[in-house]
C-alpha cells in the first residue's frame, strides 16, 4: 500500500509543510503548522559521517529559510522581537519539529530561532533552522557531568556502599554482581565469571613489587611501596609496610550501567546493535572511578559530626557537675580539681546495626587553646572515649568523631563526667560523678556519612563527552528511528544500507570528480600519555603504546609513495592509557606471576590524577599467593584470586578484543596482538577511502518524491550499474533539486536488486532524458584539454559572524555578515574555504565563527575550515 501511495505523490505537486510542537496531549505530542512562502526553498543536508571528519557523528540540517509574519506563525513566536514583554519566544532553546512532504513526514526533529526580520517597524518574516533528531541529544543532556546521574532515582544509586578493608577485598578477589532493583543490589560473585563492580589491581598511590627474599624497592622513597609477597615483613627503618593496600585501590563500574543511567535520567533508548551484554568489546568493558589523585580515603573525602558538653542533657548523679555556662560547654578546674568526661561511640548502620569492621577516628581537644587531650586514627567498632582534663582554668571539651566513607552512623551512649577533688596526704581523691543524655535521650542513630558515594566518585566528565568518547572508541553512529536512538558501528550501518538506481534522474552535463584523500596522516590516539609504565616503555621500544598513525606506510593502505598532502587528522579519545604490568619475582626474574598491575603515578613515582581510565577486567584464580592489608599495622590476609586490569578482553586469548589503536603486545601473555580498535572499527572505512581507486563524485539530480521519503544516509546509489556510498547530499526540498556527494564503492561484484522496484516517476520533475536513461559513464575522463590560465573560483554565500576567540563567545553571537565558501553546500565544511568577498580576494580572518545554521566553523589563516563544534541551547 505504501508503495501505491508513493507513486500517487509522484503525481502530484511537491507540497513541504513544517509542524511544530506547542504543547501535549497527555503524553501525545501537540503540533502546530507553521505557515509558509509559496516561493521559498528549502535546501536540506543529509549527512551521519563524513570523510573530512571521519571519527564525528553528524546531523541533518536545512540551510535557513524564512516563515512569514502570519497569525499563526506570530502566535507560535510571539512578540520574540519585544525584549521589553515577558512571555515572549523563548529562543535559546530549539523546539521539536516535523517536516511533511505530501503529507508524509519526511524529517522529525527540531527547529531553531534564529530571528525576526522587521519592515517599516514591523515583523515581515522569521529565519529559521531545521536539525534533524539526534542535535536534540544534545540540548537534551546540555552539560550535564556523569555526576549528575545521581540521585535522581537511576541504577547507579545503588552503586553507593560503605567501604572497609573487608569490603575493597571482596572487590579485589571476587568482585560485587549488580541486580537492580534487589534489596542488596551488590552481592559477592565468588569464582563467577562476570561482575559489574570491583576494586581492580590499579594502584592509586603505592607502588607494589613482588620479592621472595624481602628485598627493597627498586623505586626511590621505599616508604611509599610495599613488597606483597608472603614473606615480606615490616621494615621499621622507613616505615614500609607490605601487601597490596587495600585503599590504594579504587573502584571500577561497567559502563554498560552508565549508559543504562543516562537512558533512566533522560528518558530515552539506545537500541542493543552495539549496546548489548554478547558483545563483550562493550559489556566488559569497566570504568576506573579515579575522580581525585590519591587514595580512595582522600577521594571519598572526610566527613565528621562534633560533639560539645552542651549536646548533652542532665540525666542523674551531682547536679553541679557539669558545663558550668552551658553556652560555652565548659567545664572549670582550680589548682586541685580536674574533670573526667567518658562516653562509649558504636558505629552502625541506620537501623541501629552495629559496624565493627567499618574505620573511623575521634579528636579531642581543649576548644579554649586547641590542645589535644587524645586522639585515634582508623579504628574500628565501638570505643569509650575517656579523657581526663586537667590544670586550672577553663576547659571546653570539644569531640570530633570522623571517617572516610567507612560508617555512616553512630550511636553515642550517656557521657559520664566525674569531679576529682584531689586531698593532702593520707587522704585520697573525692569523686563524685553526674550522668548526661546525648540528643535528649534519643537513642536514633546520628548520620556522619553516606560511606562511598558514587557521585563524588565517578570522572569528572560531560555525559555527551562520555558518549563522544564511546563512538569515537568504536567508530559508532547515531540516529533516531521509531522513537529508538540506533547506535551500530559504521560498518554495520553501511552494510544495511540499501540500493537505489537513480541513474535516470541524473544531470549528466556536469560531474566533478575528485580525490577523496584529505589527510596524508591519520593519528588515532589516547590524549593520556603520563603514567610511569607507559613513558618508561615508549622510552625503551621509541614506539607509542596504544596509539597508530596511519600513513602510506600502514600495512592496510601500502602505498610506496607519501600521499600529496599536508594535513593530519587526529582522532584523540580524552582517557588516559595505562600499560598494565605482570609482576616477575624481583629476586628471581625468571619467576612471572599470574598477578598483573597498573600504576596510577607519573614518570617521578608521584600518585596522578590522570584522564579517566577505561579498561578490560580479568579474575586470575589459582595466582601466587600474596598478601592484601586492610589498613597498615592492621588486619591482613593471603590471596590467590584477584582482579586484574588489562587492556584486552581476555587476557588468555590473543585473538579478543583490545582497547589498543594499534598492534602491541598482551601485557600478561607476551604475544601480539593484532585485534585492534583500528583494525576492528577503522580500517575498513579508511582504507577504501584511501584506496587507489576511490573518488568523490559531485553530481546534480532532480530525485522525486517517493525516493526523497525513503533514502537514509546508510542508502547506496545505483548510477549507470557503478555503486556509490553517500558522503552527503542536499536537497531542495520544493523542486527535489538535489546536489550529491558520493563515494564510488571499492568492492567488487554487481547489484542484485535495487529500491527502484515498480515505482515511476511521472511528475515530470526528473529532469532526466530518455538518451541519458540507464546509460553514460560516470566516471574516467570528463573531457579534453580546457586551455590555459586560471579557471574563476566558484562561491556559495552565506551568512555568520567572527571570528570569536573561543567557541562561547561565538555561540552567543548574532549572525549578521555575509560570507562566501568554495564549497559544494550551503554551509562550509572541513576543507572549504572562506571569504569575505564574492570575488574570492580576501581570506576570512583565523578563528571560529558562527554560522546560519546554528552551530561553529573554525578557519586557519588561509580561511580553510579546519574544526566545527555544536552550540548548545
């Protein structure tokens, strides 16, 4: 049936309408149409990737076109011209929107203010843009930090725990597996398999060695690394305690639940092409939550409650001893009286449970001159607080009871203060004693802390950056389709694409053919280049581990000669890489482990923040035996099992996945690797672009209707049997005039079958000649010699402002100059130039500028557009 009504559209005159949402139904979207000039174009852009960029994911866009000042249309941007009226149009942000052709939607997404144009003091017309959905993703999320997907009723608050030695050893053996929704979401996974949150073998702070004979370490400060081997002792000379140091470590979350919180916050859906648990590139892949330099006490910070004499209320005992001016929670002593003050502090959970493995510290000290009468630091279950205060004058106990994410509450018990009157020989001391309540009596547990909260602990990281970071990753694309945001890799995406012949809607008069090679390099890399391991082996191999740079050399491109170029093209994930390191027995280098590390410290052994860390995790069970501290010169145990980090899915098969750009070695087995980010996600893509026979063809065609309303950008073109990806194409939306930007596919074979089916066009718009229909090469020589001297350059106008300094400057400024670009489209992408004059004399000045369509250019000195970046509204 949808094919018949598409061939009745094809005989009937283009008729473009635009919806604009104004309100809901319920949860049923409301829209309103928008009224239009009879004579305006429409030029839309259809694009998801593009060469000159390839590692972004782009959106549709329509170059601006204008709305006349009718009374719907004023009714939907009311008064935006009167800044003196409130209730006006709300520009700064873009609506939702849906373009209709025929009366079939052709494009949803949304529409953009950009102003109102006044005649003789009156509003004539608004100029507007259209984006296709996936720029809502964006005004959607904004700003938004991983942080803020807290406390806002996702699964990743469940992810907040107290933390103890017992519980970071748990982590670092087994594991926690998560299931939402559970009254104890986080349970131990034993010798499973697969886990969801755990304390990898990344140290934070400390650096760890392995050594049977109890050697020193090979780092300088000693005191700052610890031997885990089960003989190692105690080396009091430089206070170098041993084991792995349990709050060295620091959690890691799967980012699948990450991704899951972002769906829950914002209420949308990422389909499960490539976001599901069976692909194991994704579904294993953890998140370090290093948010701080330092270990995960100092991350999770200190959090206290303090405790004066006046919190306390008369109970029973002597009336006269206690606070002498409650105000002040003072005690007062003479030459030959002092006070003693005891109250017993258990920590527990909200329900009065007691904690006795959780730690925690108390202070006391005179608040009157800030001497402190006792102190301890990390202990652990219920302690009287005992102190006695002594000598003449005023003294103001003052109690300060800490921890570090370790107990979240406290029951304080009646304090006991007792009055000793000391007596000349033979007589002894007098006391007499008087009993306080804390709280009034109350025995509800007081809160000190939320124990580890992720919030405070996840990256401190943009959400669209997190995403930005993914796709980039994997080389993913991004589009909304029934309401879904369908993220598949490039590959996937173009291997569902279809085939439409158009070979008989094309202008054959003039084609431009040309190289698609834009860069004579292509550098994939990690942004973070700082730790220790990392330096010292680059330093070794004068290679960069985790990175490539394809050029002519690679193996994949193979060409003999430089490409004609001078650009590089950066493709820059913003984490850091860490070289992850298989311990050997420092007294026997012949002896490797099963135990792998990482090290989270800089070329001079200091702790580092670095960038975030994203990274495979690994259980070892059966590894050397070695020992796991809960906290110095306390608790201590041997383990065999742990979680290591690596950067391969499976540390004992060379054949998974790595988070490598390029061949390495698998830290844990030795050998190379070569299942790469590049050669898996990239290469595919790249090297046909970069092959010998690739072209970009311009062409100009004249689709109708019916095809308009089915092509994705995944779609192929069929022209005179020669196949053809889409770069990008735009499309006069009124007249179906439409200029196409394509890439001739490299693969051989023929098409079997195309989207033509039995669909005519008989619009008469076509523009096509019956001599032309299924004939003429499109490609090889376009003609003869031209002549000498020098061909005019040919401009397209548009409209903008710059250049701005930075791109928020530019964002907010109001396009209000006319510029001209040697582009094929309505708006300059990567590798156009710019002027400012149509003559094409004069380069536009360096730097970024705004432009009609919303979003950024940035210009090198030579007016070539080098960067774009999006605004947010």
């Amino acid at each position: 049936m949808l094919s018949i009504r598409l061939i009745q559209l094809d005989n009937m005159k283009r008729q473009v309408e635009l919806y604009i949402q104004t309100g809901t139904n319920g949860v049923h979207p409301v829209h309103t149409r928008a009224d239009m000039f009879d004579f305006e174009d429409i030029n839309y852009t259809t694009r998801i990737k593009d060469i000159r960029d390839i590692a972004k994911v782009l959106t549709d866009y329509s170059h601006t076109f204008t709305l006349p000042a009718t009374s719907i249309n004023n009714k939907l941007f009311g008064h935006f011209d009167r800044f003196d009226v409130t209730g006006t149009f709300d520009a700064r942000f873009k609506r939702d929107a849906i373009i209709k052709i025929n009366g079939i939607d052709f494009r949803k997404g949304q529409i953009s203010l950009s102003k109102a144009n006044l005649q003789k003091g009156s509003v004539y017309s608004y100029s507007v843009n259209f984006f296709g959905e996936t720029v809502s993703l964006k005004q959607l999320i904004g700003d938004d930090k991983l942080e803020s997907l807290t406390g806002v009723g996702t699964c990743l608050d469940d992810f907040n725990h107290l933390i103890d030695g017992g519980f970071i050893s748990d982590g670092y053996s087994e594991g926690y597996r998560y299931t939402e929704g559970n009254s104890t979401p986080l349970a131990r996974t034993y010798n499973s398999s697969n886990w969801d949150y755990c304390f990898p073998f990344i140290s934070a702070s400390d650096y760890h060695y392995y050594d049977s004979s109890n050697g020193l370490s090979p780092r300088d400060n000693g005191n700052n690394s610890r031997n885990i081997h089960p003989n190692a002792t105690y080396n009091s000379s430089i206070n170098q305690y041993t084991g792995v140091r349990a709050f060295s470590l620091k959690p890691a979350i799967k980012i699948k639940w990450i991704i899951k919180a972002i769906e829950q916050k914002y209420a949308i859906e990422f389909s499960d092409d490539f976001l599901n648990d069976s692909n194991e590139a994704y579904e294993k892949a953890f998140m370090w939550l290093n948010r701080e330099k330092g270990t995960l006490d100092e991350q999770v910070g200190t959090s206290d409650i303090v405790i004066k004499l006046n919190d306390f209320t008369f109970a029973s005992g002597n009336s006269t001893i206690g606070p002498a001016i409650p105000t002040l929670s003072a005690v007062f002593n003479n030459a030959r009286q002092d006070h003693r003050t005891r109250f017993v502090v258990t920590p527990c959970d909200a329900f009065g449970v007691t904690n006795t493995t959780g730690l925690w510290s108390f202070d006391a000290v005179n608040a009157d001159n800030g001497k402190r009468d006792k102190q301890h630091i990390n202990i652990q279950g219920a302690r009287e607080i005992d102190c006695t205060w002594k000598s003449d004058g005023l003294k103001i106990p003052k109690f300060t009871i800490s921890t570090n994410g370790g107990i979240t509450h406290v029951k304080i018990s009646q304090l006991r203060i007792t009055r000793i009157l000391e007596q000349d020989f033979p007589l002894g001391s007098i006391k007499h004693d008087a009993y306080w309540d804390y709280n009034n009596g109350s025995t509800n547990p007081q809160v000190i802390s939320a124990g580890l909260n992720i919030a405070r602990n996840l990256p401190d990281m943009g959400i669209m950056k997190f995403l930005s970071t993914l796709f980039k990753m994997f080389n993913l694309t991004a589009y909304f389709e029934d309401g879904i945001i369908r993220v598949r890799t490039l590959d996937e995406f173009y291997a569902d694409g279809r085939y439409f012949d158009i070979s008989r809607y094309v202008d054959y008069e003039k084609i431009n053919v040309s190289k698609t090679l834009l860069y004579n390099k292509i550098d994939l890399l990690y942004e973070g280049q700082d730790t220790f391991a990392l330096n010292k082996s680059n330093d070794i191999t004068g290679d960069e581990f985790g990175n490539e740079r394809v050029d002519h050399n690679s193996e994949e491109i193979g060409s003999q000669l430089a490409f004609d170029g001078n650009k590089t093209y950066s493709v820059k994930l913003p984490l850091e890489k860490l070289m992850y390191e298989r311990m050997t027995n420092q007294s026997n280098n012949t002896e490797v482990t099963d135990i792998q590390w990482g090290w989270m410290a800089n070329e001079d052994s200091s702790a580092i923040k670095g960038k975030p860390v994203i990274f495979y995790a690994n259980k070892v069970i059966g590894a050397e035996s070695h020992r796991f501290s809960y906290v110095d010169g306390g608790t201590s145990v041997f383990k065999t099992q742990l979680i290591v980090p690596s950067n391969q899915v499976d540390i004992d098969d060379d054949n998974s996945q790595t988070n490598n750009w390029g061949s390495e070695f698998n830290e844990y087995s030795g050998q190379t690797v070569n299942t790469t980010l590049f050669d898996t996600y990239y290469k595919d893509y790249i090297s046909d672009i970069y092959d010998e026979q690739a072209r970009l063809f311009n062409f100009n065609a004249m689709l109708p209707v019916s095809m308009l309303l089915r092509i994705k950008p995944n779609d192929k073109f069929v022209i005179n049997s020669k196949r053809y990806k889409i770069n990008k194409f735009e499309t006069n939306l009124t007249d179906g005039k439409t200029k196409l930007e394509l890439i001739n596919e490299i693969e051989d074979g023929i098409v079997i079958a195309t989207e033509e089916d039995t669909i005519v066009d008989t619009s008469g718009d076509d523009n096509s000649s019956t001599d032309n229909e299924g004939g003429g090469d499109t490609g090889g020589d376009t003609g003869g010699d031209t002549g000498s001297g020098t061909d005019p350059v040919t401009v397209t106008s548009f409209w903008g402002n710059g250049p701005h300094l930075d791109t928020s400057n530019a964002c907010t400024s109001s396009i209000n100059t006319q510029y001209y670009h040697t582009g094929s489209f309505s708006i300059p992408t990567n590798g156009d130039v710019v002027y400012t004059d149509s003559a094409a004399t004069t380069f536009a000045a360096a730097n970024w500028y705004k432009h009609e369509g919303g979003d950024l250019i940035k210009l090198n000195s030579d007016g070539e557009v080098i960067d774009d970046d999006f605004c947010f509204d």
